[in-house]
C-alpha cells in the first residue's frame, strides 16, 4: 500500500507550498508505506483564512442545524468503520480489534455533541428592579487543534467535535506519523456530510513548522493542544505572548494504588490494563502500581503472570501492538537500561520482542519493575510505554504521600471495597480522574483534564462544550 497524503483545506485536497513530503513508515513492519505534505506557514494562512471565511454561516447556523449535520457525520464515521480501523491500525501499530472501537468512540464524540447544541445557553441575573441582565456563550472563531500520534481519530474528534457543536471553525494539525484519518474523516464531513466546506480544515506537518504556525496566526482565537509537558509549555509560551485561550492536555505518571482489601480478582487484570493498553501509549496509564504492603508480594506473582501471558506482535488478535514511532520504541529500550542502572529488578518483559516474531515492527513486551523508590527517574518520568513500577505503601496516609509525589496529575486509580475509604482517598489525589475499581472507566460523557504539569481545561463532558465558548453579559436598564 502508498498513500501520498495532502491537507484538506475549503473542501478540498491540497498539496504542500513547499512541495516537500514526509516519508511514512508502518510500525507494526517498519515498512515505508507513502508519503505526507510536509505544511509550513503558508499552508496555515490558507487553511486558517478558509476557515475565517466561513466561520459567520456555521455561527449563524441554528444549533439543530448544526447538531444534524454532527449526527450525520456520526453515521458515516460508523459506515466507514472498516476503512478507517485499517488506515489507524496501519498507521499507528494497533491490533486489528482495537482500531473499530476507537472508531466508534470518535462517533460517539459527534453524536454526543452533536445532541448537545441547545444545550448551549447563558443565565438571567437577577440586580435588582428595572434591569434585566444576562449571560450568552458565544464561539471564538477559528479554532486550531494540534493532535497526537497515539490516537488519531479518537483525539481529532475529541476536539473537533465540541468546537463545532460551540460554531466554532476549526484547522488541525495532526501528527506528521499519523494524519491518514484526520484527513479522511474532514473528507467525509465536507464530501459525504454536508458540512460546509472551511469548516474543519487539515494542514499536514511537524509541529515546528505547521504547528507553532498555527498557534501564531492572527486569526486563531482558541488553541486546543494534546501531547508532550515539553512542547505544550512552548505552544502555552506562544498563546501567552497572544493572550489567547488555551487547552492543554499532556503527560501523565499515574498512580494506581491498590489497597489490602481490594478483590485481587478484578485488581491484578485491571491493574496489568491499566498500563498494556495501546502498548502503554495513552497519557492516562496506570504506571505507578502502589501497593499496600501486607498484599504486596500477592499482587506482584499475579500482576507478573498476567503481563507475562498478554500476547504481542504484528498478529490481529495480539493484546499490545507495537510502538507507534520510531524514535518512541528507541526512547522505551532506553529506560530498560536506566531501570537497570536505577537498581529495580523486571519481573517480568524488558526486553524488545524477539525479531523472528517482531518481523520488522517496533514491539516491546510489557514490563514490571520492582525494588522501585519514588525518586528513581522510572517512577517520576513519563515513559509511554508499557512499563509499570510496583511501589510498596504501609497505610492510607503513605499511599496518598506517594501517590502526589509527581509533578503529574491526569488520573489515579484506586482499588478497595470500601467505599468511604474510596471517597476520602479519592477527594486528596492531585488529579483530574479519580478510576474507583475500574481504571479508564468512564467515557465521552464524562469530563477529562489534568492537575499540575498534566496541563488545565477540560475535554470531553459538558464541560468541554463550555471551553470552545466565550461568555458575554448583557445588562439593559428598562
């Protein structure tokens, strides 16, 4: 297969101004599979003044209108299912049954919002007699979103679909590893929806180059931005100096903490789920498994052979995939040699997969580490991949101590039957998702963010709705 992947900008598949093309590589074979635009500046300006363009019709679009067309698009992403799940798996390594369900969750997020629209309203403010005040949420305008390789379409309709349910245009940048789904589903929206064309626009290229263009441009009013602490600080320094708002969602180090009374039964899979799932590549996992010390050596036998019986490789029914990127797989292998170095003991993986079975693809097996201290640089830095620490704990106090010694906050876990020990561990972890007995529960309903350097703002949920609007108060004397 070669694909030769253009932006999608007007309704319409544009090649690079610079004339200049990516190569693109297949993870899962290491194989070239096409090439992408490799998008500059100028490519930014066309798709952010298309989308400026048609920002008044969307706007004033009534917001059922808007919802339909949202509705639409959620059908036909459920159509194209097929040919989508084979574009992300290709492209990012996924096993063939993972790809469809991440498929249906992007439906989820048009259906979701698209069902939301009139749910779009101000307040009346009572000051007094003879005034009549109220609130009106209003959209920015052009919004850019800059998207990560670990997710493609999940993450571009996570943004894309509350942007637009607001009135809201929007350009996207996906990954340059990545973009094959992010410029289908514009296509479908545009050629097979009806969604005006401008309204969701897709520039190719590093983020360097096209995206910190798209960050800078003048006519964008609102950022949406998922990846690495290092680059969201530099998008964060530039909408800053532009004094444009900004959602950041970044990395996480992730304490799943296990307590003496939790039922082994669902703790030990869900604990080795927490962190194998898309081979450890979701800013979420579950990578610090503190465990209370008199279960410890319990739940590491169990953990060990449930990471040690998860299947890996290029097969479709494989549990972990591979590594979605290049230099991602060789990053990996590197903190097996500092986990060496650091002292901690792998239970079990630590190693690549064997390369009669890799057969070419970036796979590494699943890993748990123990004789692990909060202050190595394997339980503090994010290694995206699957590689788990096991951190023993004496008692509730020392589990929420360890739990908060990061610099992280997106998720924690928390596994007990007892529910007031659940709500008040729950109300002191410095994180924006609390899993109680299920890690990753939750779904396009409910709201995702991080605490400290996991970023600010909301995705996903009601909330995330209210981020893509600006509020205005109107106050008239009578």
């Amino acid at each position: 297969m070669s694909m030769k992947l253009d932006h999608y900008i007007a309704g319409h598949s544009v090649p690079p101004h610079s004339g200049q093309y990516f190569d693109n590589f297949a993870p899962g074979t290491g194989e070239k599979i096409g090439v992408v635009a490799a998008g500059d500046a100028r490519d930014i300006d066309d798709a952010v003044r298309a989308a400026q363009a048609a920002f008044a019709e969307w706007r004033d679009r009534k917001p059922i209108e808007r919802g339909r067309i949202m509705m639409d698009i959620a059908r036909a992403i459920r159509a194209h299912s097929a040919h989508l799940s084979a574009l992300e798996s290709l492209e990012t390594g996924k096993p063939a049954w993972q790809s469809p369900l991440e498929i249906e969750v992007a439906a989820q997020y048009f259906e979701f919002y698209g069902g939301l629209v009139n749910a779009i309203h101000g307040d009346v403010i009572n000051i007094g007699a003879g005034y009549h005040s109220f609130t009106r949420r209003e959209p920015y305008g052009v919004v850019g979103a800059i998207l990560p390789w670990n997710a493609p379409l999940n993450q571009t309709a996570r943004a894309t679909a509350p942007a637009l349910a607001a009135g809201n245009v929007v350009v996207a940048k996906p990954s340059e590893e990545t973009s094959a789904t992010t410029v289908e589903l514009a296509r479908i929206c545009v050629e097979e929806c009806g969604l005006p064309a401008g309204i969701f626009n897709v520039v190719l290229g590093t983020g360097k180059s096209a995206g910190a263009s798209l960050v800078e441009h003048p006519l964008v009013r609102k950022v949406a931005f998922t990846g690495s602490v290092r680059a969201g600080r530099e998008v964060g320094r530039i909408a800053a100096e532009r004094i444009i708002p900004l959602t950041l969602e970044l990395g996480g180090k992730s304490p799943n903490i296990v307590f003496d009374d939790a039922d082994m039964a669902i703790a030990v899979p869900g604990s080795a789920k927490a962190f194998v799932l898309n081979a450890g590549q979701i800013c979420l996992a579950g990578t610090r498994c503190l465990v209370q010390e008199n279960v410890h050596d319990e739940f590491l036998a169990g953990l060990a052979k449930a990471v040690a019986a998860t299947t890996v490789g290029p097969e479709a029914d494989s549990i972990v995939g591979s590594i979605t990127t290049k230099a991602q797989y060789e990053r990996v292998q590197s903190y097996y040699d500092l986990a060496r170095a650091e002292g901690a003991k792998a239970v079990v993986g630590g190693t690549v997969l064997d390369p009669d079975k890799a057969k070419g693809g970036w796979y590494v097996t699943p890993t748990v580490y123990t004789g692990v201290t909060s202050d190595m640089r394997i339980a503090r830095e994010e290694i995206f991949g699957p590689v788990a620490a096991v951190i023993p704990f004496k008692d509730e106090e020392d589990a929420i101590r360890i739990a908060n010694d990061t610099e992280y906050g997106l998720a924690a876990g928390i596994w007990t039957q007892n529910l007031s020990r659940a709500l008040r561990v729950a109300a002191r972890l410095e994180a924006g998702q609390i899993y109680v007995n299920e890690y990753q529960s939750g779904g396009v309903e409910t709201p995702l963010g991080g605490y400290k350097q996991s970023g600010y703002g909301r995705e996903k949920g009601l909330e995330a709705l209210h981020h893509y609007t600006q509020l205005k108060c109107v106050t008239i004397k009578l």
